[in-house]
C-alpha cells in the first residue's frame, strides 16, 4: 500500500466550498481510477486554513499513473 499526502492551504471563507468540491467530486473521480483505495480531505486542527488531501494505493506505481494523468479528464 502507498500513501500520498497534498497539502492546501484555503482561505477561511472558501473552506466549505472546497469540503463540498472534495466530497461530491474528488472522492468518486479518485474512486474510480485504478488502485485508488481511498481518500479524504482532513483539516488542520491547529492550523484551520490549511488541509491535507490524503489518498491510499495499492501501488505506488498506480498513484504516478495517476498523477501523470491528462489533467483536463479530471474534475
């Protein structure tokens, strides 16, 4: 299993804008593609303006596929 983190840092006003974004788009497109186990966006406790996109592969090699994805395929 292969674990890929990405941070973001939000503005605090866009924040439930971009939960929205993750739970009704990012999570089913990443569901979708090929060794995609799981992901979830998780917010800072200390830090609320900041998040971390975390996702699990089965391969690290199906999470670089992924990565060098035609980016205008995905959400």
């Amino acid at each position: 299993m292969y674990m890929r983190f990405v941070h973001v840092t939000v503005k605090p006003a866009a924040m439930a804008d971009l939960s929205r974004l993750y739970e009704e788009k990012v999570i089913p497109t990443l569901h979708a593609v090929p060794g995609c186990l799981y992901a979830s966006l998780i917010q800072g406790a200390l830090h609320a303006d900041e998040c971390i996109s975390m996702t699990l592969w089965e391969t690290p090699q199906q999470a670089a596929a992924y990565e060098r994805r035609d980016r205008k395929s995905v959400v």
